[in-house]
C-alpha cells in the first residue's frame, strides 16, 4: 500500500479570502485564538487573510503584554499604595478593552470594505 501526501487544500475565493481577513480583526474583539487559528488553518489558502489574520494577530500579542504588564505592575503599586492604585489599574484595563474593540473593528470594516488594515501600534513579532 502506498502512502500519497495530503493533498493541498483550494485556494480561497476572493470573497472568501476577504471574509475570512475580516473575521480575523472582529475576531480580535474576543482574544487571539480567532486570528490565530484562522492564520494558522487559512494562511496557504488566501494571500488577504495571511496578511491580515497575522496583522490581527500581532495587535492581539501586543494587547496580551499590556494587560500583563498592566497587572504586574498593578500588583505593586496596589501594594505600595495600600490599594489606592487598584482603582488607575482598573482604569487602565478599561482603556485597553476600549481601545482593542475599537481598532478591530475599524480593521475588519476596512478590510471588508476591500482595504488592508495595519494597527496603529503593534509589535511585529509575526513576519
């Protein structure tokens, strides 16, 4: 019996690749798993959602380190101040989850629209 390779999945369609490029930032409203698992199933199969859904991603990373660095330093400052710092840390938070849904947003309505996104600021750790 011989073993054949896998074959490669179809290409998306333009439309698709389009839909699946703007899931990809809307996703990114609720964590980092929707971009990255559509990167990672999707990247091959439509030049639109590897760039995009890795875009998306690279944002999802960069907010995952400020809300990191947000309750490590919050751990201390609440420490030193006897917890007055909980109520900036909180703030702080907020504002993180403001900013995430309104630049995912923007960036899948843009791409949908059939333009590319890039985020305002992100680490690029994904090239």
């Amino acid at each position: 019996m011989t073993e054949s390779a896998p074959a490669a999945a179809a290409p998306l369609s333009e439309s698709d690749d389009k839909l699946w490029a703007s899931l990809a930032h809307f996703g990114g409203i609720l964590s980092f798993l929707a971009p990255l698992l559509i990167w990672l199933i999707l990247k091959d199969r439509g030049a639109k959602v590897n760039v995009e859904a890795k875009e998306s991603l690279n944002f999802q990373i960069t907010v995952a380190i400020a809300h990191i660095a947000n309750f490590i330093i919050g751990l201390i400052l609440t420490a030193v101040t006897f917890g007055l710092w909980s109520i900036v840390q909180t703030l702080i938070w907020l504002a993180i989850v403001v900013v995430t849904v309104i630049f995912c947003v923007m960036g899948g309505i843009k791409v949908n629209n059939g333009g590319s996104y890039r985020y305002p600021f992100a680490f690029r750790f994904i090239k």
